[in-house]
C-alpha cells in the first residue's frame, strides 16, 4: 500500500466527518468516529474500484489486440 493509497483513505474520512458535522452539529464523538472508518472504508473500496476497471480496460485492449493482429494474419 503506498502513500498516495493512505492519503486518499484518509481524505475518505476526513470528507465523512466533515459531513456528519454539517449534517448534526451536536453529532457525538462515537459519530463522528463511525463516520471516520466508514470513509477510510468506503474510500478504499473506491480505490479498488478504480484500479479494477483499470485492469479490465487493459485486458480487453490486450484482447481486442490480439484479435485485431489473428485477423490481419487470416487475411494474407
């Protein structure tokens, strides 16, 4: 995991928190705390995401590629 993967958990969190407060200024700090891991959470899971469609596009251009280069060989 590397630095740039921690900052965006953390930035998860830190966006959560920050919308629990301006939902419920009076929110509690078991609140505010559940809102902070489910954005850490949450921002990982993004982060997954992201580099899952990633590799999927890369394999079907793979793939797409080597179609391309059977059919230009069946043609000659």
């Amino acid at each position: 995991m590397g630095i740039l993967d921690t900052l965006g958990e953390v930035a998860g969190a830190v966006a959560a928190v920050e919308g629990v407060e301006k939902l419920d200024p009076d929110a509690g700090l078991l609140t505010k705390a559940a809102a902070a891991v489910a954005g850490f959470e949450g921002a990982g899971a993004l982060e997954e995401l992201v580099e899952k469609k990633k590799e999927d596009d890369e394999t079907a251009e793979k793939s797409a590629d080597a179609a391309d280069d059977t059919d230009t060989s069946a043609q000659s």
